[in-house]
C-alpha cells in the first residue's frame, strides 16, 4: 500500500465526477490496466487482494491472458464494434456462440436460454415469462379476447390480470420496478417507489455450522415452508394468485443466509403443486464460487427450476428456462439489445478456462481452507466473530456489530484487502475462481491483525 484510501488522485477524480454525478458510493478510482488476477490496483498505485471482486462479478480475475489474447483477434473486430439488435437482426455465428457459451453450461431441464443485459432485467424479463405462462394456462391456450387486448392498454384487468409472485424476505432480485417489488434486503432500495401488494414469506434463520444444527434447522424451515403455503392460499383467496415463486439458493444481499437441500426440494414441491412455476434467481450464486457451476446444483434435483436467471460472474444476462416459458409470440420478451454478443464470446473463453485449469475444483479446495480459517479466527475472537458459514468460496462471516464492521472493512483495506458487507452485520467473501490456497492465506493472516487491532 503508498497511501491510505482513497488516495489523493482518488479524491481528485471524485471531486471532478462530484460535478456531474453522484459520488457517495465511490471508493476509490482503479487502474484497469495495471490490476491482474486477484489484484485491484487503485489510481494511486495502491495494489489490494480483491475479494470482492466488482459485487461478485469477476470470473477468472483482472486481465485474464486468454480474454486479452482474444479480444486482440482481428476476426472478433467486427463483435466489438457492431452491436446488433439480437431479437431480430442476429450475426451468423450467435446459434455457434450460444451453444459453445451458455448452452455448454445449461442447468437441469432447462434447454432454452434468452440473453439479456443485466441482473434486474433478467429477472423482470422472467417474471413477465412467468405471467405470460401461466394466463396461457388459465386461458387454454386460446387467444387473448379484445376486452384482454383493450383492457391492457390502460392497466385494467383482465388484460393487466392481479397475478402475484411471491418472494421472501432478506431477499434481493433487482432494483428494477417488478423485481424491487421482490427485493426486501434493505428500505433505501425501495423508499418511494410504487409496488405491488404480493406475499412476503420468511426465509429460515438457521444456526451455523448447518449440519451441528440438523434437527433445530429443520423446524425452522418447516415453519417457512407451512408459511408458503399459507400465503399461496390467502393471496389465491384475495384474487391474485401467485404465479410463480422466486427465490435465491443463498440469499446475498441479504446476508448470505443459507437453507439445506431438503427446503428447496420441498418449496420447489409446494410450488408444483398449487401451480405456480419456480424461478431460481442465481444472479450472485451462478458462476462457479459455490464449487459448483450452479449453487442449486448443490441440491441434486433432476428437476430444479422452471426458469433460472443469471447474470455477473456469466458475463451477460440471461435466463434459461424449460419449453413451456417460451413466450408464445414474438414482441412479448424483447427489448433492442437482447443481451451482448461480446460477453458470449469472453464468457466461451471463461468457461474454457474454468475447464482446463480445473477451477471449479480449486474453488472446492481454496472455500474449503478459507471456511477452516474462518472457524480458527472465530474460535479465537468470540466477542467479534460468528456464525462462519459457506459454500465453496462463497462466505460469509457474522460481527458483533455494524460499526465494528465497518471499522474492520476500513482497515482490512488500508491493509490492502477489499472485502464487502451484506445484512446487517455480515463481512461477505466473493473472490474471483482463481483464488488459491496462498492468497487465502494472506488473507488469513491480515484479517488475523485487523482483527487483533479490534479486540
Ligand atoms: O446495490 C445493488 O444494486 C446490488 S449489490 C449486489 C447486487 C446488486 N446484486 C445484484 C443481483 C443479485 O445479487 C441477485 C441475486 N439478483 C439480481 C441482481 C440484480 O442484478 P443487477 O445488479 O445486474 O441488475
């Protein structure tokens, strides 16, 4: 480290963006140029280990040999510099690219993908699929009525039908309108915007380490899923019925809370059986950190999910999803861009390399000595540390407080580490796949004094 952060050049560029944006989320300015793997490398020339990776959204690390070499082809020229209009006017090779990328990594029973932008219209993108198909159910498959089509054009049933979905609470899926509506990790993400009036159910608060508490964990998912129930039930009496169920397999945002298998298996039951489709949201878990390409992967279903969205560590947005969410005419999921043929073609170059340096595995190996040193230090800091738990890398850790979180976050990165927070009081472990045993172990060891430094 040269200088505490945000160093001064940091602070001038935050003046200077001061004057046509708001900066009170900014850090610090980076130099992509100079950070490589696991390392940021900020505009003052301060060097941190990055576990955190951009919200979790690098995949292989910063300025990955093989993505320079392939974005300096010529024959990938043409990609980068014209965008096109994907729902009506794709390039040649984008069935190639679809197949080669994300159809080489499609989940369980989901055979069809649809690429998007981002996280948020991903998801609202299958929500609006989620709508489609289930009033195609209800309508026999007909076609809508002129009082469907006329009703709809000003935001009256039953063209606009009083359809819910249901989420829980802690969850987060986005800060777009529909998907906020589904988002209940914190109030400033929702204050003063509209919603909808849909079920909330509680999503279980399990004690840690899971399989010490088997016995008590499974009470405490029994209470949420009778609650899930509950609610399809009241919400279906109160005219708008719950259409599909969204949920993350890890809640995030939120502050990394977990559930076992056996709730997922039973929620996704509970959701057959009264007709709602099942949409797993792994926006944060896809991608590999869990040690697995997908974080449901972990719950050994044939039959997962009816639709599964997906976006940061993959690169482009999108959503897989069974041949029944197909919409079932065009123009009614579309938007111009559709996606991004740039990102298909790094995220094909990720997945070769996941492949060929065997990350998934090193994730396994990496998750399983950083969980090891999250136990040790919270076996030696008991006033400060709890609840260690994770999948893979996919931590996360439980202090005292949120003031002291903070001051921990802030000195871990004068010390050259950048970690992030999530809930209330969580310091939360996203690294890129290629971190290793020796990086957690510096990380060990810095937290360690961080930690001395609070006791
Ligand atoms: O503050 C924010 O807007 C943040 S911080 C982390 C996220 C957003 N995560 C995005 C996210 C997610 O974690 C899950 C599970 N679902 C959807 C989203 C939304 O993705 P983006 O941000 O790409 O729209």
């Amino acid at each position: 480290m040269k200088t505490s952060i945000p160093g001064p050049r940091s602070q001038e560029l935050t003046k200077q963006l001061g004057d046509i944006q708001n900066v009170a989320a900014i850090h610090f300015f980076c130099n992509y140029d100079e950070s490589r793997g696991n390392y940021l490398v900020d505009v003052d020339g301060n060097r941190m280990l990055d576990i955190y990776t951009q919200i979790s959204s690098i995949p292989i690390g910063y300025n990955h040999p093989a993505l320079l070499k392939l974005m300096s082809i010529p024959n990938n020229l043409s990609t980068l510099v014209n965008r096109p209009a994907l729902g009506i006017l794709p390039p040649e090779n984008f069935p190639d690219q679809l197949t080669e990328s994300l159809l080489s990594v499609a989940p369980k029973g989901m055979g069809r993908v649809q690429t998007m932008a981002c996280g948020s219209c991903s998801n609202e993108n299958a929500y609006k699929a989620m709508f489609i198909w289930y009033r195609n159910k209800e309508r026999g498959h007909k076609s809508p009525s002129e009082e469907d089509l006329s009703s709809c054009m000003v935001n009256q049933v039953p063209g606009c039908p009083d359809l819910s979905i249901l989420s829980f609470m802690g969850a987060f899926h986005g800060r777009t309108m529909g998907c906020l509506a589904t988002t209940h990790s914190k109030a400033i993400h929702k204050l003063d915007v509209p919603s909808f009036d849909w079920p909330i159910a509680p999503f279980p608060t399990l004690r840690y380490p899971l399989e010490e508490f088997t016995r008590e964990n499974a009470q405490e998912e029994a209470r949420c899923l009778e609650e899930v129930e509950d609610l399809i039930v009241k919400w279906r009496q109160k005219g708008k019925p719950v259409a599909g169920i969204v949920i993350e397999p890890i809640q995030a945002e939120g502050g990394d809370n977990h559930a076992s298998p056996d709730f997922f298996v039973s929620l996704r039951k509970i959701a057959r059986k009264h007709g709602c489709a099942f949409h797993v949201d792994e926006v944060q878990t896809g991608g590999g950190n869990t040690g697995k390409q997908w974080a449901h992967e972990h719950w050994g279903m044939e039959d997962p999910a009816d639709i599964m969205s997906f976006s940061k560590k993959l690169l482009t947005g999108g959503f897989f999803h069974k041949d029944e969410f197909q919409a079932d005419k065009p123009f009614r999921i579309f938007n111009t861009w559709m996606g991004d043929p740039t990102k298909n073609l790094l995220l094909t170059e990720v997945l070769k390399v996941v492949r060929k340096e065997n990350l998934l595995a090193e994730v396994t190996r990496s998750g399983k000595a950083l969980m090891d040193g999250l136990y040790d230090l919270q076996a030696k800091y008991p006033g400060l540390l709890s609840r260690a738990r994770g999948v893979g890398t996919f931590c996360a850790i439980d202090v005292c407080d949120d003031a002291t979180r903070t001051s921990i976050l802030v000195k871990a990165r004068d010390k050259g580490v950048l970690l992030g927070g999530c809930g209330d009081r969580s310091i939360r472990f996203r690294p890129a796949l290629v971190f290793k045993d020796y990086h957690v172990n510096i990380f060990l060891n810095i937290f360690n004094d961080v930690l001395a430094e609070h006791k």
